[in-house]
C-alpha cells in the first residue's frame, strides 16, 4: 500500500496556463477519463472508499483509496481493464480485506470525470512532488460541471515540504483550497447535491 498525501486547491484556466509557463520541472501530459464506482447499496461510499478506474493516455488503471487522515489516503492500483477483475488483484496487493464483501453484491457506475493533465515533477528542499494542472469535466446524474484544478502530491520527503510549497504555490496564483477530491464533487452531482 502506498500513502497518498497531497493538497488540491480551485483553479482557473488563467491560472493553470500561468503556473504551467512559470514552473519549471519534467512536464508529461495525460488524457485522463475516470469512471467511479459503488456498490449497489452504496457500501463503499459509506466507508468514505474511493473506487475508480482510470484510463491514462489508453492505460486503465483500477484504484482504491481509503481514509488514512490528514490529507492522507491509503491507496492501491493495478493495471487492469476490468474493474471486476481488479478487486481480486487489488485485494492481493494488501488492500482492506472488506473490499470482497462490499463489492460481493456488485459494483455499478456512479459518476466520472474526463480531463486533460500536465504533470510537472518538482525538486522542492528535499522534496519531489508533482504538481497536477487538472482542466476538464466532471459528470455525475446525466449533468456535468467545469473541473479546473491544481494538485500538489508528495512523492517523497516530509508531508511539511508539500504543504510549505502548496501554500508559496497558493499565495502567487491566487488558488483557494479544494476541500473535495473530484469523487465527492461528481459524487455529489449523482446525488443531485450541486
């Protein structure tokens, strides 16, 4: 299992094309869409999981993240198609051992997103992070919102070095912070929330 920690704030696309003329860092870029799932009955939102598969630049990749606390969350990912298949898979990889029983009922599609990222690989003190320029949609309950986003994940070094870079990163581009990850937000147009 690997930790995931990172800090997403609002943006917009001016400050996205600003911050992706101002940063310097090894850039790639990804077309990303990502279908999330539940079980029938809701079980894995209830549990505050995340359920996801990814297709990146044509690769699928299935993920599950689970609370960990402190901007931080457990999480598990394979290459797989299926997202069926991935729950074995994952669960082989150390994922919580409730997965099997959660999804034992079935898993269906709940909501998604479908953007474009520039990834950028920062050497912060002793600090690698990405920097994760988000701009798309997400889409949730037969409607679809505007998705513009900024991420700063740690990759390694102290969770410090990535809040102290987000907070320089926030105070220049004006970002204010994103208490939702994209799953809530589509989540919550499923839900007729937004």
């Amino acid at each position: 299992m690997a930790i995931e920690f990172e800090l997403k704030f609002r943006g917009t696309a001016e400050s996205i094309q600003q911050m992706n003329r101002a940063v310097s860092g090894e850039t790639m870029e990804f077309a990303m869409e990502t279908t999330y799932y539940d079980g029938v009955s809701g079980q894995l939102s209830a549990k505050k999981y995340t359920f996801r598969r990814r297709i990146e630049n044509a690769i699928s990749v299935c993920t599950l993240k689970t609370p960990a606390g402190d901007n931080r969350r457990g999480e598990w990912e394979v290459e797989c198609d299926n997202i069926h298949k991935a729950v074995d898979l994952l669960m082989q990889m150390g994922a919580p051992e409730d997965l099997k029983e959660l999804t034992a009922q079935g898993i269906v599609a709940v909501c998604g997103a479908k953007f474009h990222r520039i990834a950028k690989t920062i050497q912060f003190d002793d600090a690698v992070l990405e920097l994760a320029l988000d701009q798309g949609i997400l889409m949730g309950g037969g409607r679809q919102i505007p998705l513009c986003e900024v991420e700063v994940e740690l990759k390694s070094g102290e969770p410090e070095q990535a809040e102290q870079y987000a907070k320089i990163l926030a105070t220049k581009f004006g970002l204010q912070p994103e208490p939702h990850s994209k799953f809530r937000r589509a989540f919550d147009l499923y839900k007729g929330e937004i």
